[in-house]
C-alpha cells in the first residue's frame, strides 16, 4: 500500500501530540541552536579580530567594524536571552520585565568582553609556551582547537554566573562539536589553561582548576556517580585541581572530594578517585608490555 504525504504528516503530528519533543509554539520559544551558534562565531571574531572571520582587517575601518558586529550581536543576543528568561524566569521577576532584564543582562555580558580578551591572552601564552610544535602564539589562535573550546567556556561561563537558562550549554556543546573537548559551563576555570590536542577532554559542571594547569587529550575530570540524578543538582560532584598541576593523556579524576594539590603530576591513564597531597607524582602500576618477533608464515612468534 502506497504511503502519501498527507498520511505522513498526519502520523508525524499525532507523535509530536503522543511523544512531545517539540519546541514551544503558540507563544514562548526557546532560544535558538543556529542563532546561539551564529552569535557565537561573532563573539569569537571580537575576541580575536581578524583569527574568526574570513575579511581583511584595515585598521582604519577596525572601529566601525567592531560597533557593527557589537550591535548585531546585542541585539540578537538579546533576543535569545529573553527567550530564556522565558523559558526560566527569576522567581522575583515579573514577565513583563523580562525584555528589560535582557537588556541589561546582554548589555553585563558585552562589558565583560575586554576582561575576557586578557584572561585568554594567558592561555595562548600557556599554549605556546607549552608546545614547542608552536611557531607563534599567531598559530596557536589561528590553528589550536584549544583557543576556540576554552574562548567559548569562558563566554559561556559569564552568562552560566549570571543564571541565563540553556544558552550557556548551546554554546559549549557547539564548540564541542567542532574541537572534541567538552568543557561544561559551569566549571571555574584559571587563568594560564592549556589542554594539548583537545580531543575527549570532559570537564564536568563543578570542576575548579586552579592557574597554570596543563592537561593532554581524553583526560576526564567527571563525577564518581550520577546514579542520585536530579538530586545530584547543585552538589560538588567534580575534582578540584590546583594550581599548577599536569595531568597527562587518559587521566581520570573522579569526585566532588578529589582535591589535586598544587605541583602534582598525574601520568597517563591513571584512575584517580582520593585527594593527593601538594607535590605529588600520580602514576598507574606497572604494566608489563610484551614485545614479540613477527613470525613468518607459518612460523610461532619468539620473544
């Protein structure tokens, strides 16, 4: 039996009334996924003018440029954030304040933008002195996938402080799907931050990390049980790294407990679940590795 388009969306609208799944319509809408990300881009080409976009700068036309893109980014910005404050209204706030409150919230937001250039000056700095892969800090903005994962948690991370519903995480999962490092929101992260190739890095919502911190690929600062659920909400379930620690490649801190004292080292693949003292030297048991002669044809294998 042939299937036709009318049946087809008769079926399709009788499972958004069945299942739900389906935005807010008919009045409130939640903010946007391609706006967010849109808005997004634009905040990166202030942060660093000339790395993010694809035009020349003169620096003659660098002025009106930058209030252009400001003024293109407060307005929409501002149109997502009420959808927000909509969607998660401040329990003193009237809903007809809200469009006011996005003013001043967006307007809080944009001021913070000179302060947040100067806190990710120092993670170049710590990328580049990190890395001697680098030829300049020019090709760690331009190139690392680093610079844009850890510009767009320190954006979003102002607006998680500020109470903004949803935004902050459309932010973050976007620069997670384009750099493999998942930085939630809400983690307090120092200045000098650098993670070396980025890739399956997590670093869950109640994670603090102190300056100076160098971490390498698919190291996972993640909680030891989110078995409670939505109980959980609210509680220290992440680890606290202190100031000037490295934690090498397939590292796991587990625990809102976890304390890593400043000057610690903590080796590859280790499976850390305790505080350890300032200082220390974390590394995984002896493994034995087997190297084997690769045997002819039809021949066993020499150690």
């Amino acid at each position: 039996m042939s299937t036709s388009i009318p049946q087809l969306t008769d079926s399709l609208l009788a499972s958004y009334a069945r299942v739900g799944g389906i935005n807010h319509i008919d009045g409130r809408n939640l903010p946007s996924k391609s706006a967010i990300a849109a808005i997004t881009e634009d905040l990166l080409c202030l942060l660093f003018p000339g790395y993010f976009g694809d035009r020349l700068l003169h620096s003659s036309e660098l002025k009106a440029e930058t209030t252009g893109v400001l003024s293109s980014v407060w307005r929409r910005l501002e149109n997502e954030i009420v959808k927000s404050l909509g969607y998660a209204p401040p329990p003193s706030v009237n809903r007809k304040e809200l469009r006011s409150l996005g003013h001043q919230l967006t307007g809080e937001f944009l001021s913070r933008l000179p302060d947040l250039r100067e806190l990710l000056q120092t993670d170049v700095e710590a990328a580049y002195a990190g890395d001697p892969a680098a030829l300049s800090q020019e090709e760690v903005m331009v190139a690392y996938p680093f610079v844009e994962a850890i510009a767009v948690q320190r954006l979003a991370h102002e607006l998680y402080r500020k109470e903004v519903a949803l935004i902050p995480r459309i932010m973050t999962e976007w620069a997670h799907s384009r750099t493999g490092m998942d930085l939630h929101p809400g983690a307090r992260i120092g200045p000098h931050f650098f993670v070396d190739h980025c890739t399956g890095t997590v670093v869950g919502e109640t994670t603090e990390i102190g300056s100076h911190v160098r971490m390498y690929q698919g190291v996972g600062l993640v909680a030891r049980s989110l078995s409670g659920g939505q109980a959980l909400r609210g509680q220290k379930r992440h680890p606290t790294i202190e100031d000037r620690v490295t934690i090498y490649a397939g590292a796991t801190i587990i625990g809102g407990d976890t304390v890593v004292g400043a000057g610690s080292t903590v080796g590859a693949n280790v499976f850390l679940t305790h505080s350890v003292p300032p200082n220390s030297l974390v590394l995984q048991e002896e493994v034995k590795v087997k190297v084997l002669n690769k045997p002819a044809k039809g021949k066993p294998a020499r150690t």
